[in-house]
C-alpha cells in the first residue's frame, strides 16, 4: 500500500504564545484536510504598535492525500 502527501506552508499567529500560534495553523489546515505532520520552519515575533507582542510561527505541513 502507497501513500502520498501534499505539502503545504501555513503561518500561525498569536497574542498568547507560539504554541498556540502552531495549534492554530495546525487545527486550520486539519479542517481542510487530514494533517499526518508538521514541522516548525520560523518562529519570530512583533510588537504591534500598540505594544502588544504577537507570535508568528512558519510550519511545513503534511497532508495526507485520499486514494
């Protein structure tokens, strides 16, 4: 039996921690399609210009494609 899986990029962003920043991505692109991984490619960050600081992560991720 074969797999296959598609790639895509995804950049989750939050106010309360890079954590939730990746939980975001990931549950987003889950709902599209079934993730089977992800890989964490960037964390960085900003302060918006009302001094809040933001959380922004870059991940790969795999979803696995329907026979």
């Amino acid at each position: 039996m074969s797999k296959s899986f598609e790639i895509i990029e995804r950049v989750g962003i939050s106010t309360e921690s890079s954590s939730d920043a990746i939980k975001a991505a990931v549950l987003e692109a889950h709902g599209e399609q079934k993730v089977g991984w992800f890989e964490v490619l960037e964390e960085r960050g900003r302060v918006t210009q009302n001094g809040e600081v933001e959380f922004q992560v870059t991940l790969k991720i795999g979803r696995k494609l329907e026979d």
